[in-house]
C-alpha cells in the first residue's frame, strides 16, 4: 500500500535497455498491476518516447507525466480498470 490505501507504486528500472525491452517490460507489469496502480518506468532509449505513451493509449493506462532529464525519460502511468477495493 501506498499510505492512501490504494495499490503500491512499482517502479521499473529500466535504463540501458534498448527497443523493444521498455516497452515490453512496461506491457507486462501493466498486465498484472492492479487498476490504480501507479507505474513509474525510467528508461534511457530515445524510442520509448514514442513507445510508452502509445502502450498507454492502447491499453487504457492513464500517462500521468513525461520528463526527460540528463537522458532518462521517466513515465508516470496509472493501471487501467477498478481500483482494488472497489467495485
């Protein structure tokens, strides 16, 4: 839990990894994340830039942020479907 009794953060790692490992990685924890959960994915290859808030669009996941600092881009996306806990 996250203090605000909604699912935890899980936080991917994923720099140095080249297309299509981000991206990929990114489907499959949106996959098993409860809806709510917010994902926050730090990757370093410039097409994920294009990758990741197109997995978002087609999997119903919310981009709640996108920044680029010092070559990181880190994404800020929230699970699609019910919170757990509700109905």
């Amino acid at each position: 839990m996250n203090g605000t009794g909604g699912p935890a953060d899980i936080l991917l790692d994923l720099r140095g990894l080249k297309c299509p490992l981000p991206v990929l990685h990114t489907r499959k924890a949106l996959a098993r994340a409860a809806g709510g959960t917010r994902i926050i994915v730090r990757c370093t290859d410039p097409m994920s830039a294009i990758d990741i808030p197109h997995l978002a669009h087609e999997t119903g996941a919310r981009l709640e942020e996108k920044t680029q600092a010092e070559g990181v881009l880190t994404f800020r996306l929230v699970a699609p479907g019910p919170v757990s806990g509700e109905r």
